[in-house]
C-alpha cells in the first residue's frame, strides 16, 4: 500500500498531566504516515484525487492547538480519528512526542496505527 508521510510536523499545545505541562501550551512533534491509493494521481499526474500535504498538516496543527489531552495516547487517538474522518486513506499511523520531559531523552512519546473501523461502535 502506498504511503503519505509528514516527519516532525512541530505543534504547539496543552498537554500533560501535571502543572507545569498544563500552564502554557509546549512543542509537540506529530509524525504521520497515511496508507492510501496513490496510484491514480501517480499515473495522470493529476491533483484531482491528491490528498494535500499543506491541508494535512494545517488540520493537524490547528487540532493540536485547539486540543487539551492530558495523554499524548488521547491526542495521538483524536488526530486519527479526525484524519480518517476528513482524508481518503485505508489507514493512519500516527507518533506524537514531547521533547525534554523527561531526563536524558530527547522525546518521549507514542506511536498508534489506526483504521476506521476502529472507530465503529
């Protein structure tokens, strides 16, 4: 299946459990690989079908900013759902990290890979 990618998209937001995460919003790094059929728009060359990498990643960030998850593992959850919602793709996977919240580590975070019908109830 073909891929989609956007590395470190970097977003700022609330998130964490504690003061002082909770007080100002912080950086938020947010990889994203969506699974979906390229091969229309690789072999026309058209933009008719192209899920656009600006649009993606202008989502992306005004969720994150508009979000206040305590879990990286909730917002990780709600990006997908909200992907797969508004995109064309068979399936998301998705990183968010928080640089520096924890000693010696440059990041610490989580990375989920989701379909729609994990979101069927």
């Amino acid at each position: 299946m073909d891929k989609i990618i956007i590395t470190d998209l970097e977003a700022t937001g609330i998130i964490g459990v504690k003061h002082p995460e909770r007080d100002n919003p912080q950086t938020i790094f947010v990889n994203v690989v969506l699974y979906a059929d390229l091969s229309q728009t690789g072999e026309t060359d058209s933009s008719t079908n192209l899920i656009n990498y600006s649009t993606l990643s202008k989502v992306i960030l005004a969720e994150v900013a508009s979000s206040q998850f305590y879990t990286v593992e909730a917002l990780a959850t709600h990006l997908a759902k909200k992907i797969l919602d508004q995109f064309a793709v068979r399936k998301v996977k998705i990183k968010v990290e928080k640089p520096k919240v924890v000693s010696h580590t440059q990041r610490v975070g989580v990375q989920i890979t989701r379909t729609r019908k994990d979101f069927e109830h």
